[in-house]
C-alpha cells in the first residue's frame, strides 16, 4: 500500500494554524493583567522646567550631522525626561534603573481590550558603549526577544517618529 503525500493546500494549512497557534502564544506570553510600572502623579512643575531647560540646551536639531554629544542628567532629570516623553507620547509608565555601564528601562503600555492582558509590559536593559547605547537584553511580558530584533524594531520606530513628529521644546 502506498502512502499518500500531503498536498499543498493542507500543507499551507497546517503551516497557517502554526502561525496562528505561535501568534496567540507569544500574545499570551507578552500580555500581562498587571503593570510593571506603577502610573506615577503629576511630575511637578520645577521638574519639567528643568527638564525643559535641558532639552533645550541640548537640542539635537543644533548638533553638526554625525555629531555625538554628551549631557550630565541626575538620576531625577532622566526619571522626569523618560516620565514625560512616554506620559506624553506612548500614554504609558516607565521606569529607569541605573548601574555602572548600563540602564534597564521598563515600561508599561495599556492595551486595547483583548483575551490575552491588558498590559503590554516591556523591559529594555541598555549596555554602554562607545557610542549610543545599545540593547542588550529585551523582553516583551514574560516573552524574551532577541538584542538584535529590539534594536532594528526600536531604530524603525524613532526613524518613524521623527519623520512624523516634530518635538518642539
């Protein structure tokens, strides 16, 4: 007796209901019920001043094309840059933690209504180098994500951002 080959229509089919399954796991794993990052009150006024002020010093619109520049933050004037850039442009909650030669950035963004969680809960570990920072580590919920694929996808979306947000500071 001989065996029958699958054909290519149920081929694709199989190959389509792994990618839903694969799709609906990875939601599962990356959506959470709860937030990591617990929303903050109000910055207070002299805190966005003087994060306004530094903005505007370091503007980058006025640095020569391919110039890298440095600025000294306090810890407090990186939690209020990152509170009011997220609060303002993502409608989510970040969080910063500093050490020698890194920072890991949490941040939490509310989902539309769906089965798998209301949270989108993403943790993004910064390595210094001798340039811009670099990621070294993310996860999206419980769902790691390799270095290289949150670096292209966050790139994409600065790249994006700026052509179609003009910040004024």
């Amino acid at each position: 007796m001989t065996r029958r080959r699958p054909g290519l229509a149920t081929t694709l089919a199989l190959l389509l209901a792994a990618l839903v399954l694969a799709l609906g796991l990875a939601g599962v794993a990356a959506l959470q019920p709860e937030p990591s990052v617990s929303a903050r009150g109000e910055l207070v006024h002299e805190d966005i001043a003087r994060a306004m002020s530094l903005l505007r010093q370091h503007d980058p619109r006025r640095a020569a094309p391919g110039q890298v520049r440095t600025a000294l933050l306090l810890d407090r004037d990186l939690e209020v840059l990152l509170g009011h850039a997220t609060q303002r442009w993502l409608q989510a909650s970040s969080r910063v933690e500093l050490t020698k030669g890194q920072a890991t950035l949490h941040l939490s963004l509310h989902t539309p209504p769906n089965p798998f969680g209301r949270w989108l809960n993403i943790e993004l570990q910064l390595q210094e180098t001798g340039g811009l920072p670099a990621i070294a580590a993310a996860r999206l919920g419980r769902l790691p994500v390799p270095a290289w694929l949150a670096e292209r996808t966050a790139l994409a979306l600065v790249k994006g951002g700026l052509r179609t947000e003009v910040v004024d500071f």
